[in-house]
C-alpha cells in the first residue's frame, strides 16, 4: 500500500480491507505483554505485533486511497469512510483502547489533522489522554514532524508535556530507546524559531520548568537544525530576531554554563551581524570560563571574521584555549584557525588586539608549542 509506483488496483479494496478491519481486532499483544514488554518502547513493540501492523495498515489504506483519488478528493474530508467508521469505533469504546493502536494513531494524528480536522479534533483528548495509552501515543506523536495545525490543535498538551519534563530524564528515556524530552525539546525549537502563534508562551513555560541542561538542550538544537545548518534557495529562515532577543536574553539572566555553553552552535559567519555575533559569543565565554560545544563552528567562524575584526576574535581565543578541560583540544587541534586568528590580530596594529595575542602566544609556548612564537613577526 505504501508503494507510490505500480500502486495496488483499486479494484482490490474490499479484500483489503476485509483483512486490515480483522487484524485490528488481534489478541496480539496482549494486556500483559503490553504492560509488561522491557525490550521495546511502544513504537517498536507497535511494529512487532499483530494488532500494531495492523493499524498501520489502516493509516496505508488511508493514505493509498487518497492518492488513487487525488483528483477528486475533499478538503478535511480525505480519510476512506471504513477506515473513519473503525476509527471511531476504537475511540468510542474505552474498553478496547491500547498501547500500539493509540500508539500509531499518535504517531500519523499530524496527517490525521490535514486529512480530517474534525476527526482529530473529534478523538485528540481521548488520544492523548494522562494514561499509559495517552503517554504512548503523545511519545509517537514527537517521533514525527509538526506543523502549525498539530501544534496549535496540541497546545495544551504542549504544555502539559513541559510541565511533566521532570518525570523522566533523557538517560532513561535512551535506555528505553526512545527520548521523548529530546523530542519535545527538537518541537519547541522549530517552534521558537519559526516564531508559530504561541511561540513566546510555549518558550516562558519552557525555561521556567526546564533544568539547564534541558535548556541547553534547546540551544543545541536550534544552533544545529537552524543556524550552523545550510539552506537551500527556496528554504523557510526561522526569525533571526527572535534569535537574537533569545540569546540576549538568557545572557542576562542565566548563569549555569551547562545552558550557556550551548550557543556555541549559534556561531556562523554570516547568520546574524557578525560584530554583535561576536560581542555575544565573548559575553557568552565570559560566563562559561571558556567552555563551549559546537568548537569547530566557533573556530571556523573565528578564522573567516578575524581580518575584519581581529580584537573580539583573539579574545574569544583567549577564552578558548586557557579553559580548564578544554586545553588538549585546543593545544593540540585547529593550528591553522589559531594562527589565522593570531596573524590577524598583529596585522590589525590595533595594540589591545596585539596585547591579546601576545598572552595566547605566551600561553601556548609555556606548554610547549614554540613555533606560535614566530608568529610574532607577523607585525
């Protein structure tokens, strides 16, 4: 059914479904193996069992009828009437909801929004209810993308999720081999940074519930997807305003380096003004001592912006290199970077920039890097 080329013939329907209608109503698996299942988080378990492929059958069938009647389909009216008719069945009998079915409906509710508004609207608090079921479902849901129908059909349950940050860590959810709090965090980042109606609401609830490594995590993710990331010409930009405001922000009125740390992945030449980039990444060092993730970035960008503007890129440098757990990476890694860095800097004949240089050169040839010391002749 999945397959787009040499489709299934329409003319098999009936027995199709005669069978995905059956198998949704399979013993397997069981309460208890559901209940008591170790190996597998609820999506995995939902395509190693009978009654889960079953329903993603279903959502197939959905979607293999909608192609083969793409001329003539409805708006908000695109889901075949079985597979609407058992939909509604499952949800209006409590009795038979489960972990895998509520599972891969969680996991499609997003094209369920497109395909039929009034029927995701119709079953979404039944789906994401505060059970077992609800959390398996709310779990498949983050695995897929979002849109600004799922998430402004979902905010409450947005904010539910953040609120319920602290039920569970990211160590835990990996051994389990899904990670819902990474999830979570990866659709607040799109979010924000596509500023969507109630970006700034859902943010403010965030980073009051948020640990700072959370936090951290948000940045990461942001920086990663959204900034050191390369467009294509016809690519959406998130807010480079809003991105801005946010780091300005939690300079101002965050101080745990394992949050701040994070926008090392912020650092590309040309994403934001590349003076005010570099003011903040200097605020930013300052803050941590020098500690900073995303490293190649920063000294990438440090290299390409350091003719133009040799003072805040050797004193970012400085911070780098004379961080404490950081010095082997920095002695012994990115020698073209720093000494492109440092040439900049005497050439600029800006003495404050030299006068920055001159501690770099003498902090790496205590440790026994000499030949930084003829850099000196680049004056």
């Amino acid at each position: 059914l999945n397959q787009q080329k040499d489709p299934v013939p329409l003319s098999l329907m009936s027995a199709i479904w005669e069978c995905i209608d059956y198998l949704c109503e399979h013993p397997d698996p069981s309460p208890e193996r559901e209940a008591e299942e170790k190996s597998f988080d609820p999506y995995t378990l939902s395509i190693n069992c009978v009654r889960g492929e079953a329903f993603h059958a279903l959502f197939a069938f959905i979607y293999w009828h909608d192609r083969l009647h793409e001329k003539s389909r409805q708006p908000n009216n695109r889901i075949v009437q079985e597979a609407k008719k058992k939909l509604q069945e499952y949800f209006a009998h409590p009795e038979k909801y489960n972990v895998v079915s509520h599972t891969v409906c969680g996991a499609n509710f997003r094209w369920m929004i497109v395909y039929d508004t009034s029927l995701a609207e119709e079953i979404k608090d039944k789906l994401f209810e505060d059970t077992r079921n609800g959390e398996a479902a709310w779990m498949a849901y983050l695995l897929r993308g979002l849109s600004t129908q799922s998430f402004g059909m979902l905010q409450l349950q947005y904010g539910n999720a953040i609120e319920n940050l602290s039920r569970q860590t990211s160590e835990e959810n990996h051994r389990r081999g899904l990670d819902p709090v990474q999830n979570l965090i990866g659709h607040i980042a799109a979010v924000y940074a596509y500023q969507w109606d109630g970006a700034e609401t859902l943010l403010k609830k965030f980073l009051s519930t948020a640990s700072p490594e959370q936090r951290g995590q948000l940045w990461s993710e942001i920086g990663r997807n959204f900034v050191t990331c390369e467009y294509k010409k016809d690519d959406k930009r998130p807010s480079v305003a809003a991105l801005e405001n946010i780091w300005e922000a939690r300079l101002r009125d965050a101080q745990d380096p394992m949050e701040l740390k994070e926008f090392g992945w912020w650092i590309k030449e040309g994403y934001f003004d590349d003076q005010w980039m570099l003011e903040r990444l200097n605020e930013t060092l300052k803050k941590t001592k020098g500690e900073l993730e995303g490293q190649p970035f920063v000294m990438d960008a440090l290299e390409l912006l350091a003719t133009k503007y040799p003072l805040p890129c050797v004193k970012a440098l400085e911070l780098l290199i004379t961080c404490r757990g950081q010095e082997y990476y920095f002695y012994h890694g990115h020698e073209k970077e720093k000494k492109a860095i440092l040439i900049a800097a005497y050439q600029s004949k800006d003495a404050s920039a030299i006068k920055v240089a001159d501690k770099v050169v003498d902090h790496l040839t205590k440790r026994g890097f000499e030949q930084y010391r003829r850099l000196r002749g680049a004056e």
